[in-house]
C-alpha cells in the first residue's frame, strides 16, 4: 500500500506538539505578567481625587501624626476618611482663599462630603482589619509604601494575595514597635531578623495562612 503522508510530516508532527507547548507556556508567562501589571493591579497609579492632597506636605514637611486624619485606624478595621471639619481646623485660617482648596470649603459650607477616590480598595470578599495590624506593629508603611514621601497619593503595592502572603508566612520580617508603627521613616536599631523575632513573641504574631483569616 502506498505511504499516504511524505515521511517530512512526523517532524512537522512533533515541531507542532512541541511549539504548541512552548506557545501555551507563553500565553501562561504573558497572562501572569498582565494579572501583576500597574494596568490590572493599579500599583504606583496616581489616582485623582477632588483635591490634590499632599501626603508628603502633612506627614513629612508639617510632621502631622497619621491618626490625626485616620481616627479610627487604632480601633476599627476601617482607617476612617477625615471629614471636611479635620481639614477646616486648619485650613479657615491657612490658605483660607486658596482655588484648590474651592471643594473643601463648599463641602464645608454645604454640608455635603467629599467625594475622596479609595486608593486601597480590597475586593469585597476579603477581609482587611487596620487596628489589628497596628497593635500587632506592622507599619503604614509596610502596606502603603513611602506615603511620606508622596505629593499625590498612589497604590504602591499590588494588593494581590500572593503580596499579602509574603507577611502572613513569614512576619517577622515586617513588624516593628507599636509605638513606631506611625513612623514614615523609622529604621531598625538591630537586624530585623533579630527584632522580628522578639516582637512577634512579645506581641504573640504567629503565621496565618487558613483561607478563613482573610476571607469570612
């Protein structure tokens, strides 16, 4: 019987299976990179909010401690958003007629909030608490990257699961003293391996990587 097929299509054969591996791990490689770019993830993406608020300004140049805008970040697991009144303790005498600060005194005069843009804003079916991660000492920082050092508010970190992992496996790496935690530019006396050790027995941080932890 006569030989159907030229014997070149077995090579053409396996060239396909083999390439049709090497594209499929492509695909894989290039989703994976999309799934943990700035465009998915929207980390170091300035967002626009109604008034250009300056991180670095309040924190670092004025030396405002975080909770007096975050009220409630010691003691919820929501940090709080100030209301127009936190800003208006300052701002009815400084920079009183300034055009950029025109939203915060309607808001003021109205009555009405502020419609300020979440920039950390987790899905709903994950479960975040701000007071426990303060009083265990892990740092505004540690999650909201240099907020200090920011004139414009950004994500500096992608939020994913495998990010909040890292801490979760293994927190001694991040955590610091309570009452350091508010510090934007607090650095460790001692190797942080050493003193990540001492504060997580000292304040009782073990692993916690039960699905339920985060997700209730």
């Amino acid at each position: 019987m006569a030989q159907i097929f030229h014997p070149s299509t077995n090579t053409f054969s396996k060239v396909t299976i083999f390439g049709a591996i090497f594209i499929l791990a492509a695909a894989a490689w290039i989703f994976a990179a999309i799934e943990r770019s700035p465009y998915v993830t929207q980390a170091r993406v300035v967002r626009e909010q109604p008034v250009p608020f300056s991180h670095r300004h309040h924190v670092s140049q004025l030396g405002i401690d975080c909770r007096y805008c975050h009220t409630s970040v010691e003691e919820s697991s929501f940090a709080g958003i100030p209301p127009t009144k936190t800003c208006m303790t300052c701002h009815s005498q400084i920079h009183s007629t300034a055009e950029m600060l025109e939203p915060v005194r309607e808001s003021w005069r109205t009555d009405r909030s502020l419609d300020w843009i979440r920039v950390h804003d987790l899905p709903d079916f994950v479960y975040f608490n701000h007071s426990i991660h303060v009083k265990k000492g892990v740092a505004c920082v540690t999650c909201h990257g240099p907020i200090g050092e920011m004139a414009l508010t950004w994500r500096e970190h992608s939020l994913n699961m495998e990010w909040c992992l890292q801490c979760h496996r293994e927190p001694e790496r991040f955590l610091r003293p309570r009452e350091f935690v508010f510090e934007t530019d607090w650095q460790p006396e001692v190797p942080q391996a050493e003193l990540g050790k001492q504060l997580a027995q000292r304040y009782q941080v073990k692993p916690l990587t039960d699905c339920s932890i985060c997700h209730r």
